[in-house]
C-alpha cells in the first residue's frame, strides 16, 4: 500500500518532496487554486465547518476520512492508485508491451489534450453548482453538494499533477489556463458543452450529478486503461470519489420521485405542483435535457481521432480487459446510428472508428438501470420515466440539429422546434415552479417538502445529524 505524505503543504503518494522543483511549481500553483476556489466555488459557507470525507489512503480500507473540515482548508492533494507490477499495455498497436512511465514524445500533444478535456470538466462543475448552497433542501444534502464540490476540486490537482510533472513548460501553461476558463463565460467557456449549462436548481443538480457525472465514470474508466501509467493510476483513484457523486444523483431523484408518489397519493390527482411538489411530467422533461447534453460529450459517432487515440494505447474502452476480442479491433464493424432522409437507421463501420459510438452504448445500458429503479417507484401511481431517443435535442454528431423526437421519429422542424419549447424540454413554466421551491433548509430536523428524506445518514450518522455547523 502507498502511504500519504501529511508533513507536506500537498498531501500526496507521488513522493514530490523529492522533486523540488515539481513541488515548488505546485505549491506556486496552490494560492492560485485557492483564490478561485474562493472566487467561484461554494457562494457560502466558505467559514463553516463541514463534515467531509478526505483521502488518508489508497487502500480499500483508508481512502477516506471523515472530519469536520473548513472547504478553503480542506487537504487536497494528489494520489494514484498503487501500481500493478510489470503491468503490460492491453490494447492497441503497443499492446503487450510495458506500460509507460513517461509520456513518449509521438504522443505528447494527444496526451496532453486528453488530460485537459478531463481536467477543464472538474472545476467547470463546481462553478456550476457554486450558488446551489443558498437553497438545500436539508443539510444532508448541504454537506452532498459540498463534498462533490471539494472531490471535484482534487480532480483538478490530479489532472494539474499530471500537467506539471509530465507535460514541462506547456503543461504548466495549461495548468494555469484550467483556473482562466469558466463555465458558461462567452469569451473564456469551459471545453466541454455540457459544463457550460446553468445549475440553477437543485432538479438540475441531481440529474447532472446522474447523467453529466455518469459520463464522467465512462471516461475516466476508459483513461484508466491508458498505455501511460500515472494517469491509469490517477483515473483508477478518480473513480472511487466519482462514484458518491452519481449516488448523489441516483438517491436524489429517487428521493423526488418518492416525495412525488406521496403528493399524487395523498390528493388523487398527477397535478401536485399546488401541492408542493414537482409533477411526473416535468421530471421527464429535466430528465430529457440532461441526458442528451450528456450523450454530447461523447463525441460524434465516428471518430479518427478515437481510433488514433486506442491504436496509440492512449485511451482505451469501458472495462477494455474483460471484452472478448483481440483488443485491435482492426477487422472488426460496429453498428451506429445515423439519419438516413427522414428516417433513423444504421449502418456498420470500422469499430475503430465507432469506439465514441461504443462507449455511448456503454453509458446509455448503464443510464437505464437507474431510470428502472426510478420506474419500481413510480409504479405505485401507474407511470414511468424514459430514456429518449439518442438522436433526440443533440448537438453533436450525425443527430446535430436534426428534428427528432423524444421517441426517435423524425418530423417537421417547425413542429419539433415547438414541441421541443412547449413539451420535451423544460418550460419557462416548469423552472418557474421548480425555482419556486427552492427554499433553503438548514435546521437539521426538517427537509424541504418536495423531496423525501434520505434513508440512512452518512458515515453511520442519523440523518439529521449536524452535516454542516451553519
């Protein structure tokens, strides 16, 4: 087992007090994370102790900690994964060969691309989330947002590890780019589409947290198959804290759809909005929105700069070990979707150049189990929730800008476009509502009435234990 170094002003298992040019460059670093953590994250709170999970290990066992813990003082730091011993590359043109322990210079500028897509998206998520503090419905869900927040802001020092140690004085200058860039700003937007949407609620923050965060899942597992060893490492480390904020996600929806069932139980009618609560159909529609943003970040469905990156051993597939196949993919085919005229079809193509496509897939099975769970609830009142068309409201790929429906029919634009305003999408009507309840809750024995309260606390405590001291 890797140990952490606690003595440092960064907690890390990379051993950085040995390179202390690599340290003081990230400690130079630091007081520029700091400013915009208190710039742009958390809008409150900021001064308020927060019972929090930090990493002590790597192991099963120790990766975290729980303690109160001020956000501006909490210890981020940067942590891989132990190593596998003689690990091989499994997959592409170098599969077989050992795994690299630098970045070989044919690769630099991919690799280096491929670590700034991932490490825009982590801080960018938190500027999103940064005013949702002012409304939780209880502090349970307070001390959630905040501790997706602070994990989030450790991915950022992963990725920025990774830039400064390997990537010399580009990989510094990108660093410093991550902490320029802002969600949703018009003349210095995050990369990636999705991370500049507003959060404006938190409806919108589970679903993110479940969709937005799930693809999150799909592609750090598919850089933890990397050829490059530290960011194997790195993204295997990753998935262990990306997995509460999908939680975060699942729980909190389940949560609202319970609070839903009640309302639709106790007054006999599907409209519960004069009730307090948020209707089956507006659920439908956030759910809409946030999964079709979220398929765009997959990319379109053929890619030459994918298959580049899997023949190279960059990044490889979901659980890339346990498929069944030559890991080459070179005389293999892969069926993807495509509008032919006015019609949804598909056609088969080099799986090469389908692994975007491939991994879609991945997250779309893995989407549909969590609106089945949603679905057992629902079942109580007759209704269910459904994953739409993945050609539906896109704006990347074959599917961009096309007028398909939530159930995969093509049709005129103008009828799509207001069907898209009135009926698929949320209405002006339906964030009204949802802003509407929005009022915050931070007395510990009280929830927000339109969400159910969680099952079990956190860390073995009572559900209205004092998460946050406000």
């Amino acid at each position: 087992m890797t140990s952490v170094d606690y003595d440092t002003l960064i907690p890390n298992n990379v051993d950085l007090a040995s390179d202390r040019r690599l340290q003081r460059a990230l400690e130079a670093w630091q007081p520029k994370f700091i400013r915009w953590w208190k710039a742009l994250g958390p809008q409150a709170f900021q001064d308020r102790e927060v019972y929090l999970r930090t990493a002590v290990s790597v192991s099963q066992e120790g990766w975290a900690n729980f303690g109160y813990v001020k956000m501006p003082e909490y210890r981020w730091g940067i942590f891989l994964a132990d190593p596998v011993p003689d690990r091989k590359v499994s997959f592409g043109d170098h599969a077989g060969d050992p795994a690299w322990q630098e970045v070989p210079g044919e690769y630099r500028a991919d690799l280096r691309r491929l670590v700034v897509v991932q490490g825009d998206t982590e801080p960018a998520s938190v500027e999103q989330q940064r005013a949702l503090c002012m409304t939780a419905p209880s502090l349970y869900d307070l001390r959630n947002l905040f501790q997706v927040n602070v994990e989030e802001a450790r991915h950022l020092w992963a990725m920025v590890y990774l830039l400064h140690r390997y990537f010399g004085r580009d990989g510094r200058d990108e660093a410093d780019e991550l902490l320029l860039r802002h969600s949703g700003d018009e003349d210095n937007p995050r990369i990636l589409g999705a991370f500049n949407e507003e959060t404006p609620d938190w409806l919108s923050f589970f679903f993110f947290t479940y969709f937005t965060d799930r693809d999150g899942k799909f592609q750090l597992a598919s850089l933890k198959e990397s050829a490059f060893d530290p960011l194997a490492r790195t993204c295997e480390f990753m998935l262990k804290e990306e997995a509460h904020h999908m939680f975060v996600g699942a729980s909190g929806i389940s949560r609202v759809i319970q609070r839903t069932v009640e309302l639709m139980k106790a007054h006999d009618t599907e409209e519960i909005a004069p009730y307090g609560g948020i209707e089956v159909a507006t659920l439908q529609r956030y759910l809409n929105f946030h999964y079709s943003v979220s398929l765009d970040l997959f990319g379109a469905e053929t890619s030459t700069n994918a298959a580049n990156y899997f023949a190279a051993g960059l990044k490889g597939r979901f659980h890339e070990a346990e498929r069944n196949d030559d890991h080459h993919l070179k005389e293999d085919l892969y069926e993807v979707p495509q509008l032919d005229g006015d019609q949804v079809t598909s056609q088969q193509v080099p799986a090469l150049s389908a692994l975007n496509e491939a991994l879609r897939d991945d997250y779309i099975a893995d989407c549909s189990k969590g609106v089945e769970r949603w679905n057992r609830i629902l079942a109580e009142v007759g209704l269910q929730l459904v994953l739409p068309h993945v050609g539906f409201n896109r704006k990347v790929g074959a599917f961009a800008g096309q007028p398909v429906t939530p159930d995969g029919r093509v049709v005129d634009r103008a009828e799509w476009e207001r069907s898209l305003r009135e009926s698929w999408l949320p209405t002006d009507s339906d964030k009204a509502h949802v802003l509407s309840l929005m009022s915050p809750i931070y007395d510990p024995r009280r929830i927000a009435g339109w969400i159910a309260p969680p099952a079990t606390g956190i860390h073995a405590k009572p559900v209205e234990y004092e998460y946050v001291l406000v």
